[in-house]
C-alpha cells in the first residue's frame, strides 16, 4: 500500500517537473535577428530573399547566406537579361519588382505605418471614409499642438483606441494602402480636420467643444 | 476501502497538487514577466519626464541670454540651441502618457518657439538684426518657458520619490487620470503662453490662410449640382450636404457601377475642389503619357484654361499627374493642381485643386532680373544642366519667388535647382528619389 504511495508521489512530482521545465522552455525570450546593410544598399535579408527566389528558378547555385558575391552578381545580370531589364547586377526597384520582393524605400514606412493605423481605425468604413483617417493623421503632423512625424502622431499616447488595444498590429489589406498613399499625396475629404470621434461612442466632454467639419460615415471630423 | 477507491484519491490528490503547483509557478512567472515590463515602461516615461525638464531648462537658459546679447553671432548660436533643445523636447513630450487636451498647449507653445528662433536664425544668416518687436516677443517666451520650467521641476521631484507614473495613469474614456491632473499647472491660462506671429513653421499666420483663387461671387446648390451632372456625364449623382471648412463648399456623392466617388464644389465660383473614390484599376493599358493628356483635357472641359502637365509618376496601375499654369513661358507652381488617372481605362478617378483655389492669381511680375548665365554661375560645375524653365515657386511659407528652375543630373541623380531669377541666391533644390511605387520629388 505505501510504496503504492510513494509511486504515485513519485509519478506526481515527476508530472510536475516536466510541467515546470517545458513552461520555463515556452517562456524563453525571443531572439531577434539582426540586419546588416551591405555595400549593395541591400540588407542581409534582402540579400538571402534574391539568392533564395534566384536559385527556386535555377539562376543561382550557391549558398544562400545573405552575402553578395560574384556568384549572386551573376546569378542576378543572368537574371535581368533573361527578363529585359538592364544587366548591371545591381537590384534596384524594377529588378526588385520583376523579382517578386519590394526594397523598402524612404516613405514607404511612413506608407506601411499609415496603411496600418487607417485599417485598424476604419476598414468598415467607407474608402473616402479612410482616405479621411489618413488626411487627419497627416493634418495633426503639420499641426503645431501634435507631434511631428507620422510615427510621432500614431503612436501619440491615448490618441488612437487601435493603438492602445494593439489591432494596429493587424496587416493592413489592399484598400488602406491606397487610401493611404491618396492621403500622402495631398487628397484631403475632412478639410484639414485634426480630430474624428464617432458621436455614438465619444465619451470625451472636449472633443464635443471642437467644431465639426464634415460628418463621415460614422465619424465627424473637427478643427 | 477498496483498490479502486484509494487510487481515485491518490490520482485526484496528484491533479490537484499539479495543478495547483503549474498554476503558482505560471501565475508567478507571468506576474514577473509583467512586473519587468511595467518597471520598464515607468523608466521610459521616466526618461522622457527628465529629458523634457532637461530641456525645458536648457531652453529657458538660453532664452535669458538671448534676450541681453547684443553679437549676432552669439544669438545665432542661442537660436541654434533653443531649435535643437525645443525638438527634442518635442519627442519627450509625444511619448509621455497625458491627454492630448491636457498638453496640447504646451506642444504648441514649443513647436512655435522653435519655428520663430529658426526662423530669426535664418535672419541673421542674411545679414539682418532682431527687431526690437522680436526682442519683446523673446522676453515674453522667457517669461512662459519660466513658468513652465517651474512646473516641470515640481513634477520631477515629485516622480525621484516613490510615485510611480503607470500607477497614476488610466483610460482616458474612464475619466481624467492622476498624471494628467499632475500637468494642468501648464494650461495656458497658467502659463499665459505668448501669440506668436511670424513666417516660419507652425506660426498662426500660416493656418489662418487667405484665399485668393476664389472671387466672391457664390453660386447654388442646384447650379453646384448641375455642374457636377455636366463634368461626370455617366454617373449618378447625390448631393450630400455641405461644408464650412477651409473654404465653403457642396459635397456631393456620385456612383458609376459599383464605384463611389465624393466631389466637392466651393460655393465661391463653382469650382470643383475635390474628386475622388476608390477605384480598383484593372490591367494597365494607357501609357503614362496618355493619362498626362487626359488629365489635361479634363482640366480644359472643367474650364481651367492653360493647365500643362508638369510632372507625372505611375504607381499601382494609376498616374498621378501635376497640372500648373504655364504663363508666358513660366511654371506656375503655387497654382497646382493634382489628378489621378486610371491606367486601365483613362479615368480620371481623383482631382484636388486645393492649391490652386488658395493661390490663383494674376502675376504681373513674371520677368527675371539677371539672365539665365549669370543664374547658372550659382550651380556647381560638376552639374550636367539638362533643361532650363523659368518657374514661380512657393516659398516655404508664405509668398513665392520668380526663379530659374535648372534640371541636372550629377552621380546619376537628378536633380531641380531653383535659383531666384532676380539675385542669383539658390532658393531650393529637390532630388528625384526612385522608390517600389514611382518617383518622389523630395
């Protein structure tokens, strides 16, 4: 009966630790990999997405290791002279493009970043109704009482409820991103509004004082 | 008590304490990993908190040496310091957890003093003194920076004690939180923040924007709607509504199969200010030159006389087109009016005429001082000219300049020089930046 007992405690401890250890196993933190820019302008992982997209369609031999060689050079002249494109070995937007991967440019974070906060905010809305969201986070960036710069005014506390609860997070589909780059290119549907609530849900007594300027969907837009 | 029974105990009372035991550890496990992020998170604020005092400081020191220096050269490098500190101030703000309501005051007041100091840089740069009106407007930034260094400094103690930031802050929906109260002492009835007018960034002369493009003569509702009726012929319109923004205006909704599109008319002149919707463009089939003709055609049936496409870039199966004025032989920039083209059917599918309706007006002074050669001289000469306009362009802020607009191309980069056709000085330069989704002028 007893070592019946101790068997079963045995059994139980043994339950626990392997419990205990495959927690601490989850609970390891993450390990983030670095990006190092090249020469070529590229980083290392853009580097490794042309070698590994060139060698899926026999262009390239060699390793996929994230450094560009005379080996990956050639495998991307090959490349280009294969599909029209001027053989100077060097990828740049159009080579990038008949690739199939994107180089991240300049404003295209601020594009990205945008796209994000305007499908998080509004995608039931309409796409003026998008566009709207867009113009107003650019408004607040030329704004003397906001931050900025579009990450400064996004990420602003308290000032987005889809940032405060984390949907920013979710990717963005096809109809932000183009609301968002017809906002950066100047279309403005609110008028230079630097505020929208949603008269049903606003809790705010101040954002009621603000004047408003356009009613959007279920947003209105103030100055 | 039989076998079956005492093993029932024995595997319940193994569950048990298993369970119990995984919960206790995951519980404090998380409560750890937690109790790290928030502390964390308090440095950040805290940092930040400091950093802004730092500044603040720092702003206000340089302030009070600014107002009783007499060297140019001396206040050039106060002037430099206040932009510097005020933009860094300006981050430490944006990352604090306070209402915008709570705040909004004081990032105004330091955006505006760093666009004022910049701008009395620029000044001095030209070989021109302060004002004495300048000098006043100094003292009484001195006066509110002191007042906010004051309250920042309260705040500072307040936080080296035990106080913890994220402990005070909440939800902004569920009512004003401690940490934000701990800022009302910097509310512009305490601070008496100083009006500041200038021709710089964020002044409150450039909001407030006159309109010149527009004439007084207003038009209604229904000539707005058979206007709209006569541009989009093939589309159903709706009026929406109307607009008291910027300008004065009539909304209207149009529907053309499943598409939707949103125009705007000022009631000032009846002009379309704004067309556009989300269109989903198909496979391209119009060049980029084309969509630049139809743009122009467009512009012509809307009643724009002379508008010539000036620059154009394709991106995502649309080309988005910039029309100007080109009056004897000069680019009319301000005057810009921008429109989308589809690339699958030639549709126009966007208009914003925003500038145009600011700036229109007749230039009478559209000839240059100095000649195009003498112009030149202001180039590097390791720049390849390719072309040569004469062309009005905004100034950064308010008013605009004749100039030269030299289009070279060096290293491989283009370049657009602009060089005041009237003193020879380089006003501006734009490079041409290729990126995934066209060209950028920047």
């Amino acid at each position: 009966m007893k070592t019946k007992m101790i068997k079963a405690l045995g059994l139980c401890l043994c339950f626990i630790t392997i419990v205990a250890v495959g927690f601490v196993g989850v609970y390891n933190p993450e390990t983030y990999e670095t990006e190092q820019v090249v020469a070529t302008g590229l980083t290392t992982t853009q580097i490794k997405t042309v070698q590994q997209k060139l060698k899926n369609w026999g262009y390239y031999t060699g390793n996929v290791d994230g450094i560009y060689g005379t080996k990956t050079r050639n495998a991307v002249i090959y490349f280009q002279k294969n599909n029209g494109l001027v053989a100077d070995g060097i990828v740049g937007s159009k080579t990038a493009a008949a690739l199939g991967m994107s180089l991240s440019s300049q404003s295209s974070n601020d594009l990205y970043l945008l796209a994000k906060c305007i499908y998080a905010e509004a995608r039931g809305e309409s796409y003026v109704g998008q566009v709207a969201i867009g113009a107003v986070i650019l408004n607040r960036v030329k704004s003397s009482a906001f931050p900025n710069t579009v990450y400064g005014v996004i990420y602003q506390p308290w000032a987005f409820t889809c940032v405060s609860d984390g949907q920013i997070n979710l990717e963005p589909n096809q109809t932000a991103y183009n609301a968002a780059r017809d906002a950066l290119n100047g279309w403005d549907p609110t008028y230079g509004a630097i505020y929208y609530y949603n008269p049903a849900t606003a809790t705010s007594s101040w954002i009621w004082s603000r004047k408003v300027v356009v009613t959007i969907g279920k947003h209105n837009f103030a100055v | 008590m039989n076998k079956w029974a005492i093993t029932a105990i024995v595997l319940g009372c193994v569950l048990a304490v298993g369970t119990i035991t995984w919960t206790g550890i995951s519980w404090g496990t998380t409560a750890n990993t937690l109790g790290m992020y928030k502390n964390q998170l308090e440095y950040v604020y805290e940092r930040n908190l400091y950093e802004l005092t730092d500044n603040i400081n720092n702003i206000e020191s340089n302030l009070s040496k600014l107002k009783i220096s007499t060297d140019s050269q001396v206040q050039e490098k106060y002037l430099a310091n206040i932009v510097a500190l005020a933009n860094s101030a300006q981050n430490n703000i944006a990352t604090l957890p306070i209402e915008h309501n709570a705040i909004n005051d004081t990032i105004t007041f330091i955006n505006q003093l760093s666009g004022f100091c910049l701008v009395l840089q620029q000044d001095l740069a030209k070989g021109e003194d302060i004002s004495l009106d300048d000098m006043d407007q100094i003292a009484s930034l001195h006066t509110s920076s002191q007042n906010i260094k004051y309250e920042l400094n309260r705040l500072t103690v307040l936080v080296s004690t035990d106080y913890s930031i994220v402990d005070n802050v909440k939800d902004p929906n569920k009512g004003s939180s401690n940490f934000n109260n701990e800022f009302n002492g910097l509310n512009n009835d305490i601070v008496e923040y100083p009006q500041l007018i200038y021709d710089g960034p964020f002044s409150d002369s450039v909001t407030n924007k006159t309109i010149k493009g527009l004439s007084e003569k207003e038009i209604n509702s229904e000539e707005a709607l058979n206007r709209v009726k006569k541009w989009f012929s093939g589309y159903e319109v709706e009026a929406t509504g109307e607009t008291n923004g910027e300008f004065e205006t009539f909304n209207f909704k149009l529907t053309k199969g499943n598409q939707e599109y949103y125009a705007q008319v000022t009631k000032r002149d009846g002009i379309l200010l704004q067309f556009n919707g989300g269109y989903e463009t198909g496979e391209s089939s119009k060049t980029e030159d084309e969509c630049r003709t139809i743009a122009e055609t467009f512009a012509t049936t809307l009643g724009f006389e002379d508008l010539h496409a000036v620059w154009s870039t394709a991106s995502q199966g649309f080309v988005y087109v910039n029309l100007t004025p080109i009056v004897n032989d000069v680019i009319i920039y301000p005057d810009m009016i921008k429109v989308k083209v589809a690339q699958d059917n030639g549709e126009i599918v966007g208009w914003e005429a925003r500038s145009w309706a600011f700036n229109h007006t007749t230039r009478t002074d559209l000839s240059p001082t100095i000649d195009e050669v003498k112009a030149r001289q202001s180039l590097t000469s390791d720049m390849d000219v390719r072309t040569t306009k004469l062309a009005i362009i905004p100034n950064d802020y308010v008013g605009e300049t004749l100039t030269y607009e030299f289009m070279c191309i060096n290293e491989g980069a283009t370049y657009y020089v602009y060089v005041n056709a009237k003193t020879g000085e380089q006003v501006n330069i734009l490079k041409i930046i290729e990126t995934d989704d066209g060209n950028l002028l920047m």
